[in-house]
C-alpha cells in the first residue's frame, strides 16, 4: 500500500489505533486536497485494469508462447 499511497497522494495510518487515526485526518486538513486528489486520480489511472492487462497478457504470453497459439486455435 506504501506504493500507492504517500504525502502527495494521501495519508496512511496503522490499523486500529484511534490516536494515528485522528492525527492522520488532522494531517489531511493541512494539506492541499485539491492536488492530493489529482496525485491520487494519476495513481488509479496507472493502476487501471485497461493499463495493466495488457501488459499482464504480454507477460504471460512470453511465459507459455504456446498456449495463446492453442486458445486461438479452438476460438
């Protein structure tokens, strides 16, 4: 989760402390939200599905080259 959320994207906080919490929503008010969000949006968008499939299939194409040869094949 570090990887997608940061001080320009969002606040993260350890789970079930009420104290980190708080501070984290108190941290949210000092910031620009506007521009968090935009961050935020870029983050998503990178991590959409029609981003990342199609490398995920190239991947897996390169890792077995013959199944996607025999799937054509019985379409």
């Amino acid at each position: 989760m570090h990887e997608l959320v940061n001080e320009e994207t969002g606040v993260l906080v350890p789970s079930a402390r009420a104290v980190t919490l708080a501070e984290g929503i108190a941290a949210l008010f000092e910031r620009d939200l506007a521009r968090c969000g935009v961050r935020a949006r870029a983050v998503a968008m990178y991590y959409d599905w029609e981003s990342v499939l199609p490398e995920l299939m190239q991947r897996y194409r390169r890792l077995h080259p013959g199944l996607h040869a025999q799937a054509a094949g019985a379409a």
